[in-house]
C-alpha cells in the first residue's frame, strides 16, 4: 500500500490534453490510460529547429502596436475605411459585398497590387507602406464583417507573391490570429502559426503572444503553456503583455504556487516591470490555493510600486479572503474600497455572499442580499446559486428550495450552476428519482451538463458508496467529449476511496499523472482523505510531510489528518492537534471545529465533542447538519434522550432538514431504550418523507425487536426490507442468529445461516461465535461440539482456520 501512495515529484512541464493544431474531437475522447499523442504538426512546431536558410523574419522597421489594441478609432462602432488608399477602399467594397464571388479574389487583388507598381522600379518605400496599410486594413476590416476565411485567404494569396512576402510581419499575422481565435478558429490560427515556421519565417513576439492569448481566451491553456515554452527555447523575448497572459492561464490552471512565482521572477529578472494587470492577475492567482498573506503582500506591493488599486484588485482581494475563510476581514477590504472611491457592484456583493455562505454564516449572506437590493443592485443567477448552495450544504433544503423559487419569481434563469447545486442537494440525500428530474429540467431549460455536472454525479454517486455508478459516469463522460482534468481526477480519488475502492482511487491517481496532470492542494487533499478512511495514519503523516514542501496545507488537510487519527484510534495524536487549533497554532477555521466534533465523537468522547461543539458556538460559526447528527449520535449512543431532543429541536428552528443519519441516530436510540417501538414508528416517518432507509435503518429496528424477543415482529420488519429493496448483510443475519441462539432456538439459528449462505451472505466469526458461546452459556457444551463438527455440512466453504479457532474457543 505505501509504494502505491507514495506521490511523485510535480511534474515540470504537463503535455497537453489533446491534439496541439487540432480542434477536440468530442465524440472520440483520447483513452484516460494514455497520454494523448501529438500530432506531427506538432512535433514538427516544438521540436525542430529553424529550417538552414530561412526567408526574411516577420521583423520590420514599422513601430509594434500591442496585440488587440490598434488604437482603433473605429472600435465599437460600424466600420470605417481608416487609412485605406482609394484603391484600397475599392478592393474592400467589393470584398465586403454580399454577393461577392470568391473565386474573382485573384482579379481583385490583381487589380489593387498593379496600381501601386511601377514597371521600372516596382513597389517604392512610400508605396510599400501604402501597401502595407492597404493589406492591414482590408484584413481587419473583413475580421470586423465576420469574413474570417476570405481573410485568410487574402493573406495567402500576399504570402505566395514573391513581391510582397516582405509585407507579413509580425502585426499583421498577430491581427489575423487574433481574428481567427474570435471566431472560434483556434486550430486554424495554430496552423497558420506552424505553417509560418516551417516556411522559414521568423516567429516575433508578437506572433506568439497572440497565439498564447487565442488558446488561452479557449480555456486551451496547456496549449498556451506550450506555445510560451517554445517561445522561451527559441530565444524569443517575452513582453508585459506576454507575461500577464501566461500568469493569467497559470491561475486559470491552478498550478503551484511556485511555477507562479519563477514567471513572475523571470519577468522581473528580464528587466520587465510588472504593471497593475500584473498585480491583479497574481492577487486573483491566489484564489485557488486561499493564499491570503501572499494576496495581502502583493497588494501593499501593488501600492508602494505606485499603482493605485481599482475595483478589479480588490473584488480579486475580496475572493481570496472569501476562499480563505475570512468574511469579517472581507468586510474590511470593502470599507477601504468604499473609501477609495469604488462603489461595491454585484462581483463585489456576490464575493461577499460567497465568503459567508462558504462559512456557514447564512443570515449574514441573506443581510448582504438584502443590502446590495436596497443600494439598487439586483441579484444575479450567481447570488442566488450561492445562497442556494449555502443552504443545502447547510442542510436545510426547505430554505434552498425557497432560494430556488425566488430566483425563478424574480425572473432569473437559472443556469448550469444552478442544476448543478440541486442535482447535488438531492444526490447527496439518496433522492435519486428527484436528481435525475433536476437533470431532465436542465436539458429542457436548454443547459448541457458540463463538468461540474459530471463531477457533482461521480462525488453523489462515490458518497453513496455506489461504485459501479461512478464508473458508469464517468464512462458516459467520456462518451460526451469531456477529457479528464484535475478536478475530475480528484472527484474520482474522493468517490472510489468512499466507496471503500482505495486500489481504484490509487490508481486513478497513477492515471492522472501518466495524463500529465500535476496534482494541487486538492489532490492532496483527496490523497488524504482516501488514507483517512482506512485509517492509514502513518501513511497519512507522509504524504502530509511530502505535499509540505510544494503547497500549503488548509484546513481540509487537517480534517484529514483528523479523521485519520481517529479512524487509527489514535487519541492522543487528535488532542494534540485539537490543542494547536485550540490554541491558534492552526487557524480555527469552522470546518477543523466541526471535524473535532465529528472526531470525538465518533471516537466516544462526549465531554471532548461537547467541548468542540462550544468552542463552535463560541467563535460564532454556525453548525451545520453534520455537525448536529454527530452530536445526536453521541448523545443517542449514551442514551441522553433530553439531550439528542435539544439537538432535534434547535434542528427544527434553525430550517435543518433531518437528514438519513439523524433518523438513524435517532432510531438507534430507541432501539436500545425502553421504549424501542419508538424506532419503527420513525422508519415509517422516514418512507413518508421520500427518504429511502439504508440497511442500518432495517438493522436498527430488527435489533430493537429482536433485543426485547419480539422475533415476529422483527422477521416482519426483515421482510419489509428486502420488498424494499434494502438487500440484508450479514450484520442483519447476526442479529437474527444471536437472538435465536439466545433464546435456546439453535435450530433457527442454523436454518438462518444456511439460509444467508444460499442467498449470497458469507457468515463470519461473530456468526458462529454466536451459537458456540449460547450452548456453552445454556451449559450444552456437548451440541456446541456437534455443530462446530458439522459446520461443514451447514457451511462447505468454512475454512480450517475457522474450524480450528472454534474448537480453541470450546476448550476456553
């Protein structure tokens, strides 16, 4: 197990997920066991070098112009005909015409080139810059009437005349990239680019950048990544422009905090100053790992550099205190904006929202919901995906549905986000039926699943421990054109370790890296969490000390960690990080509180798991429905009935919705009190709220039942099981088989084990320990050596090993 989750190094330079000068094939998604191939395009762009006497390089005297900003008088309004000739204004008239025959291009051109050369001398400098512009601007200007194509193939028809191949230089490729990536053309674009470079032409910065800012305003970022690497390998200098693109797809890719950082030092050590796009975009990179101190030092550097925050740098600043778990010192950065002179807008408020929501801190969100309306802004479908998402990982459905419906009143559709937030509210309650209604909504709403979607089903499905559907999904995803990123191979180690599948979560791991994919904080964290489960402390401490040293740990590391402490029934190592979170070693964040309380209590430890739940209260951080049902089962387990009611009824008026393992926690309660009927009466309870009962449901009744000798009454509630659906483990079986036993009706007792045999339920040792320790109690020491002799005949797939530790536990 440990060589299997030992994590290797980040990788240096991830490939790309998918054909470089291709556009995706969604039908036919590269297999998840092998790295996608490139294609020889490719190979040929990034891995060769100049051809031995290439053509003249794209660079010319004329001054450069930023990529997308041309100074344009003409940007927003209807095109107009800016330093064409005369001539030139003709060509495009006619090119621009709705019934233009293409076919008649070369006549067209033909006719412009001829009247700018001379028979004795051709083109003039003047007339070459004439030219120039002419080209430039009829290109643009068929960019503007969407005629990407005819476009293009005017700069093909430039490019073949041995005359003017000087006129392509870096502007006017980067102008045609540019308009091809708008148009969605951004294998045409790449292509273009490889086309250049294998007919000798010298790529320019200007070239590369543009192509880096069409893969990257794509969401094709690694593509991007490439395309800067091999800029760098051919010893061509980056400019402002090109860092502040490839630093925004770093963050967009979620990559190290490190590989960030050298970017952003390489710029620096090139003698590039960043500027307050740079500032903001590095501010907005730490969003995804909630780096709030680097946020925070970037920000005052921002300012003594001399660069004056605006609202984009402080929503950014806002997100990473929102992520990082911080809403009070939010509100801060909202009156110093305030201040400033920016007036919040709906990103400022839905940030805000956001950072209390994630928090738990729910009237707070509904505050600021209330105030962004009363200063005349209206909620948006993220405001209200937000609050609905708060609500439901709160636990209260009944206040997420009242989101739901008045986001519809308000006359906002809802969007992908929206379906994705039910689809996992009803998931993650077993409501299946109602899931995949939410699903068919969307459809007919005209929204496609997208990622999230995929994602939100593999994490319901791995939470329900229902692995043949998560591999189902995500064989349907793949089907659907969707590759797996990050965040998917992360979801997929979350679902198969719930499912108790830690080889399958492994080995998607192990999948992930041969796809190239580095794995981030939330790898980690999924990492851990798989160990957590099995209780693979020490393991856990490992990978713990190895991710150490690339990023930081966050709270859901340390939940991790906790949960695997307690699950290896290590106490004291969970006081000690109890006393650091206590103390303020580790920051309290409420999720290290509830998981403290989940611990302890899960471990028995009520005055600790009281202590946890105060502490909770104390900080001001709101309970959630996890953190209620661990308080209701501990106090259930101890038989404190007033005090799991106190729980029950805070749940009522605070909008909770019970969910399975309350009225779980609940029926075991009574199943082991006086008044065990009580458990029955809230299984129907629970069937007349469209809760399905699990096995533990059945199980806990038939032991009430059972325990107090009303066998008739528990082989009903058996029987109602199974008519369920519910299929009976072997836990159910002992029950049944310790009762008997107990009552002197061993003739049952073995019936029942050979009936849970025939019906697919392996016995184990609590099984035959049950009838072996009755008859020695019952003082029938002679049958319980006649039926550990026969145990053959009632069970052929006994082992030996059992055999020989039975008859050990006669002579005891």
């Amino acid at each position: 197990m440990a060589e299997k989750l030992a994590l290797p190094l980040l990788l240096p330079n991830p490939p790309p997920p998918k054909p470089f000068f291709q556009e995706p094939q969604l039908h036919s998604p590269t297999p998840l066991s092998q790295p996608p191939p490139l294609t020889p395009l490719l190979q040929d762009f990034l891995h060769t070098h100049h051809l031995n006497n290439p053509t003249p390089s794209f660079t010319t005297p004329r001054p450069r112009r930023r990529i997308g900003k041309h100074r344009d008088p003409n940007k927003g309004k209807p095109w107009f005909h800016h330093r064409l000739s005369s001539q030139g204004e003709l060509t495009l008239h006619s090119l621009i015409d709705p019934q233009f025959d293409v076919e008649k291009l070369d006549q067209e051109l033909f006719t412009l080139f001829n009247s700018y050369t001379n028979q004795e001398n051709g083109f003039s400098e003047f007339c070459r810059e004439t030219v120039f512009s002419d080209i430039l601007g009829i290109i643009k200007a068929l960019g503007f009437h969407k005629k990407c194509d005819l476009a293009l193939s005017v700069f093909e028809w430039v490019k073949k005349r041995g005359d003017l191949e000087n006129l392509i230089n870096g502007s006017l490729v980067a102008v045609l990239i540019s308009m091809l990536g708008k148009e969605g053309q951004v294998s045409t674009a790449a292509s273009l680019l490889h086309n250049l470079h294998k007919d000798g032409y010298g790529i320019d910065v200007y070239s590369y950048t543009s192509l880096i800012t069409v893969f990257a305003s794509n969401g094709r970022y690694r593509e991007a990544v490439m395309v800067f690497k091999k800029m760098e390998e051919e010893g061509c200098k980056p400019t402002l422009i090109t860092y502040n693109v490839i630093l925004n797809v770093y963050g967009k890719m979620g990559m190290p905090w490190n590989k960030i950082m050298a970017v952003f030092d390489g710029m620096k050590n090139s003698g590039i100053a960043p500027d307050a796009y740079t500032y903001n975009t590095i501010i907005t990179c730490c969003r995804r790992g909630s780096l709030l101190e680097e946020a925070k030092r970037f920000f005052e550097e921002m300012k003594s550099v001399g660069y004056v925050p605006d609202k984009v740098t402080y929503n950014a600043l806002l997100d990473v205190y929102g992520k990082s778990r911080r809403p009070k010192e939010a509100m801060e950065v909202l009156r110093e904006m305030e201040v400033n002179g920016f007036s919040p807008s709906i990103v400022t408020y839905n940030s805000l929202i956001s950072a209390y929501a994630r928090d738990g801190l729910l009237e707070e969100a509904m505050l600021l919901k209330t105030k962004m309306l009363e200063n005349g802004i209206k909620p948006d479908v993220f405001t209200y995906t937000t609050l609905l998402s708060g609500f439901e990982k709160a636990g209260k459905d009944e206040s997420a549905m009242r989101i739901f419906e008045e986001m519809r009143e308000a006359g906002c559709n809802p969007n992908i986000c929206t379906f994705n937030a039910l689809i996992k509210m009803y998931g993650n309650r077993g409501k299946f039926t109602e899931m995949m209604k939410i699903f068919d909504d969307m459809k007919a709403c005209g929204c496609t699943a997208d990622v999230v979607t995929w994602n939100t089903l593999l994490a319901v499905f791995g939470q329900n421990g229902m692995d043949t559907e998560v591999s189902g999904v995500f064989r349907e995803m793949k089907r659907s054109g969707f590759v797996a990123e990050r965040d998917t191979f992360n979801t997929l180690i979350s679902a198969y370790s719930k499912c108790g599948s830690f080889d399958q979560a492994m080995a998607i791991y192990k999948r992930m890296l041969e796809a190239g994919v580095t794995p981030d904080l939330s790898t980690y964290n999924a990492v851990l969490a798989a160990l957590a489960r099995g209780g693979l402390w020490d393991q856990s401490e490992k990978i713990f000390a190895e991710m150490n040293g690339r990023c930081r740990p966050n709270e859901l590391t340390y939940s991790s960690m906790l949960h695997a402490y307690a699950n290896g029934k290590q106490i004291e190592k969970i006081h000690a990080l109890a006393s650091d979170i206590y103390s303020g070693s580790i920051e309290p964040h409420t999720i290290l509180l509830k998981t403290l309380v989940l611990v302890y209590s899960k471990s028995d430890l009520l005055m600790e798991t009281e202590q946890a739940f105060l502490e909770l209260r104390r900080k001001g951080f709101s309970p959630d429905i996890t953190t209620l049902n661990a308080m209701v089962s501990i106090y259930g387990r101890r038989q404190m009935i007033d005090k799991a009611n106190e729980i029950l009824n805070f749940m009522h008026k605070s909008g909770f919705t019970p969910s399975l393992t309350t009225y779980n926690s609940l029926m075991y309660m009574y199943s082991r009190s006086g008044n065990f009927e009580r458990a029955e009466e809230i299984l129907k309870n629970l069937l007349s709220k469209g809760i399905k009962p699990d096995v533990i449901s059945f199980n806990t009744v038939i032991y009430g039942y059972c325990r107090n000798g009303r066998m008739k009454d528990a082989s009903r509630v058996f029987l109602e099981m199974k008519e369920s659906g519910v299929t009976p483990d072997v836990i159910t079986y002992n029950t049944f088989v310790a009762s008997y036993a107990g009552g002197a009706m061993f003739v049952e007792a073995i019936d029942l084990i050979q009936y849970m045999i025939k019906n697919g339920c392996k016995p184990n040792q609590s099984t035959h320990n049950s009838v072996v320790d009755w008859y020695c109690k019952l003082d029938r020491r002679d049958e319980a050596i006649t039926f550990v002799s026969n145990l053959r005949k009632i069970n052929p797939h006994v082992s030996m090993e059992e055999e020989r530790r039975l008859s050990e536990r006669l002579m005891m």
